[in-house]
C-alpha cells in the first residue's frame, strides 16, 4: 500500500491532491491538466513531471513551498 509520505515518490497524484490540496495549485500553474485527470489515481508526480517535461526537482521544491504556505 502507498504511505501518505509527501516524498513517498510512488505516491499517486489523487493521494497528493487528497491529503495536500493547496499542491494542486502548482500544478495549474505549470497549466498541467493533472487535477481532475482520470489517470490522476495511476501517475506519481514523476510521471506528471516527464510527460510535462519538468525538473521533477525543482517541481517537488514548488510543490514543498506550497505546503509550507498552507501550513501558515
């Protein structure tokens, strides 16, 4: 089973947007079509960040500020 761990990097996107909502913010931003996405259950962020060719770290640091700013 997947743990909820933010850096679990086979966590699916659907179990992000779940337990972190504010991320999905992110993801608009970069005008990824990811939430809301019927693959949304399947792909990790990984996935996300190759099919969109992104910096999978630079995205995951982005992803990480957002968590911050909705934890204040």
């Amino acid at each position: 089973m997947f743990t909820r761990d933010f850096d679990n990097p086979d966590m699916p996107l659907q179990m992000l947007f779940d337990r972190w909502p504010g991320t999905a913010s992110v993801f608009m931003a970069h005008g990824m079509l990811c939430f809301g996405c019927p693959i949304t259950p399947f792909h990790t962020v990984i996935d996300a960040c190759l099919e969109y060719g992104l910096d999978v770290k630079g995205f995951r640091r982005e992803l990480r500020a957002a968590l911050s700013a909705d934890q204040t």
